[in-house]
C-alpha cells in the first residue's frame, strides 16, 4: 500500500485541475438542470409563465457563459473551439452567449426585450398602455440541449483524465463520486420508462 501525505495530496496538480474540473461539472449540471426546466414548461401566454422561463434562460446562459469567460480563478476557461468539434455546436454556443451578453450580461444593441406604450389621449385623459415584448428562444431548446450534451461527455472525459493521471502521479487511486443521473436523462435514456 502506498502511503502519500496531506500534503503531497494537497500539494498535487492533479487534485487542484480536479477541484477546478468539480466545478465545471457542477455549472454543466445546473445549465442541464435550468434547460430541462424550460424544455418541460408548458408554455403559456401569462406574465407569471414568461415570467418563470424568462428566469430560467437567464439562469441556463449565465451559467453556462461563466464556463467560457474569464471567472473566478477555480474555473478553467474553456475554449469553444476544443469542446465543440463541429460548426453547428459552435454556432449554438455562440448563440447563447449571444443571448447572455445582449439580453441579461450587458446592455447591447438586439437586445430581445422590447419596451413600448401605446399612449391615447381621449376626452382629457391621457391613457398608457405598457408593452413589453419578449423573444423566448424555445424553438433552440433541442439545439442547446445537443450541446449540452456535447459538453457533459467532454467534462467527464476530462475528469477521467485527470482522475487517471492522478492516480499514477499520486501511486494511489482516486475514486470521484457520482450517483445517478437526474431523473429526466433515466427517462431520456430508456424511453419504455417514460
């Protein structure tokens, strides 16, 4: 049996790449976690329910967009390029980041929330009426949900990566939790249970 110390375990590269990639992993889930929501909501005309997915997509595109900008430092940045091996995933990611910087990260130009007011002036009153128009992206929810995808395999084929190196570099293995999916990738992965 090999014997490695605190330090050497604390001290180790490979512990400290898999706290970061920890990390990741979490943020994939919760962006899986907050589309899921949005893909099962039923969509309806009512403030409260544009108000839930409009919530929703802004929790999916800043969590996801904290992946691929500079955050704090127990994120490793990741790059586009290395995770998205196609132009289509690579258009989808540039999408939602898209949707992140104009709509909720910045105040840019295209933003998809439009303000108005009708305004009527009859029989001395001055009535307003508020329009507030909102772009829900629900017809790109199977695009996200393929990249999503995409990046849950590239994050667990890093930690096994690092989890392997580890192991050698330390002379010990690494075991790194993991439980069952959430419920909805059981039903996605055995339709007969759905």
């Amino acid at each position: 049996m090999t014997k490695v110390s605190p330090e050497e375990i604390k001290a180790s590269r490979h512990m400290q790449a898999l706290v970061r990639w920890g990390h990741v992993m979490m943020c994939v889930s919760n962006a899986d976690h907050y589309l899921h929501k949005m893909e099962t909501l039923k969509i309806a005309r009512t403030l409260d329910n544009v108000l839930e997915i409009d919530g929703l997509l802004l929790a999916f595109t800043v969590t996801y967009g904290r992946l691929f900008t500079d955050a704090a430092e127990e994120f490793p940045r990741l790059n586009r390029n290395s995770v998205y091996s196609t132009e289509g995933l690579r258009a989808t990611h540039d999408r939602i980041m898209e949707i992140r910087n104009k709509r909720y990260a910045h105040e840019g130009d295209g933003r998809d929330i439009e303000f108005s007011m009708e305004v009527e002036l009859r029989k001395g009153i001055l009535r307003v009426k508020p329009t507030i128009a909102f772009g829900i992206p629900g017809n790109e929810f199977q695009d996200f949900r393929t990249l999503i995808d995409v990046l849950q395999a590239y994050t667990y084929e890093k930690i096994h990566k690092v989890i392997e190196k580890g192991s050698q570099a330390l002379g010990v293995r690494i075991e790194f939790p993991h439980g069952p999916p959430p419920a909805h990738r059981l039903k996605s992965a055995n339709p007969a249970s759905a």
